[in-house]
C-alpha cells in the first residue's frame, strides 16, 4: 500500500531535523502520529515516544501493520517509550517519586518535572544521531488535572531541547474540541510555536466507507503554504487524496 | 527399519497453551478478544462485543432506564459466562442491580427455516441486506421480567461499591482529590487481586459497571470556570486498570447533566462510546419511527490498526426497542405510511430529508 502520506506534508523532499510538528486532532489524528512514527523509523531515527492515553502494545501492533517493529526497537535501544497506561497503573498501586505521573497522587509544586527529566536524560544519551520526540495526545495532561499552563512550559521546555540540538524533531499530538475553549486555547498557542500544523477533522456529514476525514497542512516556515487534503485509513496505511478524488 | 529416523527437520510450532477465557471470543476482523454485551443485536454491530481490557461509556438517555437495562444485560451475560462481577453505583444501592439480573430463556427455534432464496425479482434491491434472524443463536436471550436467582456458588463472584459499603473517605492530595474516584479504583484493585486478575494466566475475566458516574452524588465540585478534571482522570486510570487485566469496565454517564466539554473529553479518553437517545425526549420524531429510542455508536477504536470499525453495512445510527421482556437493536427505517392523516404532509418531508440517520432502502 503506497503511504501518501510523506508526499502530501512534503516531508520527503524537506528534512524533519529542528523542525516542530503539531497534530491539532478533532477527530482521530492517531493515522498522522503513526505515519510519522513510521517515517522515522524508517530513517532509522532515534524515536522517544511519550503517551499518556495508550499502551505500548497499541503502537506496536498498529507498527506492525505499518512495517516497523516497536518492540525490536525497544529492545535494541533505539526506541524508549515514557508514560503509557502501564506507568499510569504503577503511579496509583506504589506512589514513587520518580513516576511520571506521580502528581495525580502526591502535591507538587512542579507536577510535570518529572516527565520533563525522563524526556530531557534520554535525549542527551542521544545527542550525535538524529532523533525525534513524539509526544502522543497531549491534552491528556489536561485530563488529568494539570492546568494548561503548566502543560505551556513543558511544550516549550521540549522546543527548546529541539532547538538546541538541531537534529531532533518534536511530533506533538492534541485532541481538541470546539466546546472546550481550554483545550482551543492550549492549541492555538501551541500551533504559533511549531513549524507545521497539521488539523485533522472528521466528515462534517458524518462517518463514511470512502473517506476518514480531512487534512489541512500549514507550513509556518520555508514553504509556507496552506493545503487540504482527503484521507482515507486502510489496514496498511493511510492514503491520501486531493478533495473529491478519493472515488476516482 | 524399526528405528524412527528423522526425515526432515520441520517441527511443528507448539503455540504456548493460552487459557480460553470465559466469556470472550475472538474478533474476526482484529484478532482481539471481545466480551459479548448480552444483547445479541449490539454484538453485531460491534464486531462481536467490546476488546478485552478496554474501557465503554454509554451516554445515558435523559432517565437512565434504558442505559440501565443494558448494564443489566451486560452483567447478566457475565452472571451466565461465570466471569467475576462489579457493580458500583452511588445513586442507588448496587446490589439491587445485581439482584435484579434478567434471567435466560431459550427461544423455541423457528422451525420454517429459508432453504432456497428465490431471486427477488420486484424487491431485488433488498437480495443484499443481512438477514436479521439468523437461526445461528449467537449468545444467551434474556427475559427481563423474570428476576435471575443467582446459584450460591456464583454469588462469591460479585463485588459492590457504593456509599452504604464503603467507610470513612479521604480527600486526595495531588491533582486528583475526589474521594469517591479514590475509594472505587482502591476497591476495583483490591477485587483484582483477591481474584488475581492480573496475572496473565488467569481464565476467567472481570465485568465492572460504574453506574451514572458524574451525577451529583459523586460530588465533583466544578465551578464555573473550571473542570472538574477528576471525572476524566479516573476515566483515565480506570481504563489503566482494565487494560493490563483481565477485565473489561462499562461506565454510563447522564451527560446531560454534565458540562459538555467534559462529555468530549471522556469521548476522546473512551475506547467505545454509545449515545442512548430516548423518543420520548423528541416528539417529532417519535411519530416517524416505531423504535423507542435511537442508539449512536460515537466511537468505536480500533486497537490492533488504523481501520476505522463502521457499523454493520456502515451506519453508526441505529433504532432499539424496549419491551417489558426484551432489548433489541435494529436499523432505523420508515415505518410504512399507512395513516397519513396522522402526521401532516410539511412535517413528515421535512424531517424526513434532516434525519440522515434513517437508513431508508429505496433511493432513487
């Protein structure tokens, strides 16, 4: 199955290395994480994968379909994996201070320190090869009591690691809502930092066997262009189309 | 040549002896293992019932009656499968919907079984619609008039949680202060490990309802500016819990009592949404349908690929029926306009081109 994906956001002709990717979800943008996740892996990147909603195993078996291997990556320590519905478990059944989530439980005065550090020490064991830093649905944090600002300096602490060394690449995903004006405000200011913006909505009309949903890319730098796309998600991957081409 | 020689090296791959858990059955489309509803209506349109270890919310209808029969029919088809059951509730005492199961009945077999299809030659665009009865009885039928007597052995299975059980509560001190969240993830723990539940070998499961989570008895104090982010936060770490377990959770929410913003967020966290709709809230649609309420499939996740699960043959929009014994799912379509002196001519077309959820067979 040819993944279109690459072609569409250009990012096979544009190298990803310092650039800032923000996924703005309204619907289901996981199709957009996992291409990501997929291309990096194929170029053979050094990938830090931070969720908060998921467990290892979603990413692995939904890889797998995609051609990469989480857990041979894991294992070989070219991929580490933060937080996860596991870590999330753990926090709850034995509160340790180095947990991640650990501020659910136990007050803090900086709640997302912790994530910070475990991103901050696995990346600089990475410092020479080219690395990305994919942190998937990231309005969980709201979920889980933090308050938005909180979530603003732990973006912008991750930005700046990227723009520190140049071959990393930040991926961020965030689901939002029209009714919920945290979460839209959060996005907005998140989208000013990032390089390209990718929003992905469903059908306005409902659910449908030809199309997924639609795909707008924004380009705040180089080639600063604007462009829709349609998609549709197979088992094997995403393909996509220009608007109305998708039944040709 | 009595010796055994080898002649090829090929040996067949013994698979690690997975223990058949009770009450699931794989997905023919994912390869999970999905756990039946109860309703054999609803595990059609959902590939067979809801994965193992993930999480269902059910918008409940403005009264809760039909989102509490279907936790009935949920729990009672795990009262059938012997699986370990959990009922937690604050608006009501929680054994009372245990003690109130519908009990199984077998249906007499239709005997006029369809043996030769005819080709349909006026009607011919239905020949490709599934047959609604299949004669294969997929799962158990309930009657929901007859209270189910639990035998003795299975009542060691059942754990409640609800106001009456549980003692002194404490307030949280990190983000999640709620302290009924608090006491129910404590409680579901301990149930998990008193059945061990999270070994990995285990052959039985876990059915955990959380019955109108989010109502005022819950006390999640929300002022005008901010969320109470509490009720997304033990969604969150319930659906932790379930995930690493053998136990699938069901969580009805009034979501019309509920700040909206909160219902899209547990949408987002939820791996399963069902919206319940009932036709008494709606009398313009009710004279168009002969369904009782509409059920919506808000989301259904995929958790093994990117394939988005539509409904059967698509849709996500369906019709049930709840009668005095039976729930059943249906799709919606226009009952046959016998009397049009009921509803005026301007009504019915109008309506009838804005509810694009009726399937409607005939199209031109």
């Amino acid at each position: 199955m040819a993944d279109t994906v690459m072609k569409a956001l250009m990012l096979d002709k544009i190298q990803i290395d310092g650039k800032s990717v923000l996924i703005v979800q309204h619907s289901d943008g996981s199709p957009f994480v996992h291409s990501l996740l997929t291309h990096s892996a194929r170029q053979g990147r050094r990938i830090c994968l931070v969720s908060f909603s998921q467990s290892i195993g979603y990413y692995h078996n939904v890889g797998t379909r995609l051609g990469w291997n989480l857990n041979n990556l894991l294992s070989k320590n070219q991929a580490v994996f933060i937080g996860g519905l596991h870590t999330l478990k753990n926090s709850f059944q034995s509160q340790c201070p180095s947990n991640p989530f650990n501020f659910l439980f136990n007050p803090a005065s900086c709640p997302l320190q912790a994530l910070f550090l475990a991103i901050e020490s696995v990346i600089l064991g990475w410092i020479e090869q080219p690395f990305s830093v994919v942190i998937d649905e990231l309005d969980c944090l709201l979920n889980l009591g933090i308050e938005p600002k909180e979530v603003i300096k732990f973006f912008q602490q991750c930005h700046s690691l990227i723009q520190t060394y140049s071959n990393g690449s930040l991926v961020v995903s965030i689901g939002v809502t029209p009714l919920d004006k945290e979460i839209t405000q959060c996005s907005t200011l998140l989208s000013h930092w990032s390089d390209l913006i990718l929003t992905e909505r469903g059908l306005q009309t409902g659910k449908s066997r030809d199309l997924t949903g639609t795909l707008t890319v924004k380009w705040n730098v180089s080639p600063f262009s604007e462009q829709h796309f349609h998609f549709k998600c197979f088992d094997r991957g995403v393909k996509m189309f220009a608007p109305g081409t998708a039944v040709l | 040549m009595a010796a055994n020689i080898k002649i090829s090296s090929f040996q067949k791959r013994i698979k690690p002896s997975n223990p058949n858990i009770l009450g699931t059955k794989i997905s023919a489309v994912n390869s999970t293992l999905n756990v039946s509803f109860g309703v054999t209506s609803l595990d059609q349109i959902i590939d067979g019932g809801l994965p193992l270890g993930s999480l269902c919310v059910v918008e409940e209808d403005i009264y809760g009656s039909y989102a509490k029969i279907i936790t009935k029919y949920f729990l009672a088809e795990g009262a059938m499968q012997k699986n370990f059951l959990l009922s937690a509730s604050l608006n009501e005492n929680p054994w009372d919907l245990l003690n109130n199961l519908p009990s199984p009945v077998t249906e007499p077999r239709e005997t006029n079984i369809i043996e030769n299809r005819e080709e349909l030659k006026i009607a011919w665009r239905y020949e490709n619609l599934t047959l609604e009865d299949n004669n294969q009885r997929l799962g158990n039928a309930f009657d929901l008039s007859i209270p189910y007597v639990m035998p003795e052995t299975q009542k060691a299975n059942l754990a409640v949680w609800g106001e009456t059980v549980t003692p002194n509560l404490q307030r949280g001190t990190g983000t999640l202060k709620n302290s009924n969240c608090l006491s129910l993830l404590k409680a579901i723990e301990e149930a998990i490990k008193k059945w061990e539940l999270d070994s990995g070998t285990s052959p039985n499961l876990l059915r955990i309802v959380v019955s109108s989570f989010g109502s005022p008895f819950w006390q999640f104090d929300e002022n005008k500016s901010s969320l109470s982010t509490d009720f997304t936060a033990t969604l969150l770490l319930l659906k932790s819990i379930v995930r690493s377990t053998n136990a699938v959770a069901l969580v009805t929410i009034p979501h019309q009592l509920l700040n909206q913003s909160l219902v899209s967020r547990s949408r987002h966290l939820a791996d399963v949404v069902i919206q319940l709709k009932s036709l008494r809230e709606d009398p313009h649609l009710r004279d168009l349908m002969d369904v009782h309420g509409i059920l919506e499939l808000k989301k259904v996740a995929n958790l093994t690929s990117l394939k988005p699960i539509l409904g059967q043959d698509g849709t996500t929009t369906y019709g049930f029926k709840a009668t005095k014994r039976k729930f059943k799912i249906e799709k919606l379509h226009l009952p046959p306009a016998i009397d049009d002196d009921k509803s005026s001519p301007d009504h019915s077309s109008s309506l009838g081109c804005s509810s694009a959820a009726s399937k409607t067979n005939l199209d031109f």
